[in-house]
C-alpha cells in the first residue's frame, strides 16, 4: 500500500519537518500540476488516456493538495516526465529517494 508523503514526514525529527514544510509551500506557490501540464501543451483529455485514467480523474490531481508520491510519479510520467525527491541536510549531503 502506498504512503502519504505527509506521513512519511511525520516519521522525521520536528526540525526537519518544519524544513520540509516550509520548502513544501515554497514549491507549492511556484507552480501548480495544471500549469505544467498546460506548458508541455497536454489536455487533461490526453493526459487521462496516457495514464490510464477518466478526464475529471485528471482534474482531481492537478487539485489535490496532499497526493501520494505515487500519483505525482503516474502524472509526470504521463507527461512523459519523471519525479525525483531528494533529502538534503542542512551539512551538505543529500540522499536521492526516487
């Protein structure tokens, strides 16, 4: 079964969730799905058809303020994209996660 990104973070120290959140709102105020689905010229039509899934399934994602990173990854290979996550420390080193 799949894990909610924000139960993943719980697992964390307090410090590192608050530098997780507040990246997290960084990120959410620059761009949002529906914006870089429009950019790569995509309907929600033809996204829904590449991932397998209805048009207003489509519009639920690109609306959806806590998805999985399993739904993030469908959508961006849907564009024909891929989603890297990565932990980077405050010392310099960083870990790729996916």
């Amino acid at each position: 079964m799949a894990k909610k990104f924000r139960d993943l973070v719980a697992a964390l120290p307090q410090e590192d969730q608050d530098e997780i959140r507040g990246r997290t709102e960084i990120l959410s105020a620059s761009i949002k799905l529906e914006e870089i689905r429009k950019a790569r010229r995509i309907s929600q039509k033809s996204l829904a058809s590449a991932m397998r899934v209805s048009q207003p399934a489509v519009s639920k994602m690109e609306n959806e303020s806590n998805m999985t990173v399993r739904t993030l990854s469908s959508f961006a290979a849907g564009l024909g994209g891929q989603v890297r996550i990565e932990i980077e420390f405050p010392d310099g080193v960083s870990y790729k996660v996916l």
